[in-house]
C-alpha cells in the first residue's frame, strides 16, 4: 500500500515545516508494516511538499496512525496535508485490484 500526503507550506515556515514532517516520517517508520517512505518538496513550486510512505497493507498504515508516538508526532501534520484520497493500492503485474472485490464491499 503506498499513501501519499502532499502539504502546501509557505515559504517562511518551510524549515520548521519540514522538521516537523520528518518527526512525523520518522514516528511512522518505526511502525510495524512501515516498509520504505520519503519526504519530497516539487522542484517547480517550493510550497507543495510530500510524504510518500509504503506499508504491508492497509491494516497496518491504519494500526500505526492509532499508536501513541504516530498520533503524538504525525497525526496532526497529515490533518493539515491537502484534502485529497491519500492512500492507494500498489498495481505491479498481476495485481488483483481491491474495487469490485469482496474487500471493497461492506
């Protein structure tokens, strides 16, 4: 499962900005299911950041916004990145999608 988060920051507040979003990057790797992620910024506009975070499974990028440290140091900052669906289904070759499956039903 890969989960994007992007942030629109001012320019004046970028370094405090990206403290805290690799504290926040940070509390998220230590969580079980974390397998890789980095912090971005877009090299044609300065104020739009990104955290981009890969997991096991859903289960556990959800497990790990409910632990104490994540909710602490990252749950926050994502309630301040863009409003826009975050979270997606990694498709490689032969990858079953989730719509129209019995998991997206319910």
């Amino acid at each position: 499962m890969l989960v994007v988060s992007r942030f629109r920051v001012d320019e004046d507040v970028a370094e405090e900005f990206r403290a805290e979003l690799d504290r926040a990057h940070a509390a998220l790797a230590e969580r079980p299911g974390y397998l890789v992620g980095t912090v971005g910024r877009n090299v044609d506009d300065p104020t739009l950041w990104v955290l981009s975070t890969r997991w096991e499974n859903v289960g556990s990028y959800r497990r790990a916004l409910s632990s104490y440290d994540v909710k602490l140091h990252a749950v926050g900052l994502l309630g301040r990145a863009i409003d826009e669906p975050s979270a997606y289904e990694v498709v490689e070759p032969g990858t079953v999608l989730n719509i129209g499956s019995p998991r997206s039903l319910g």
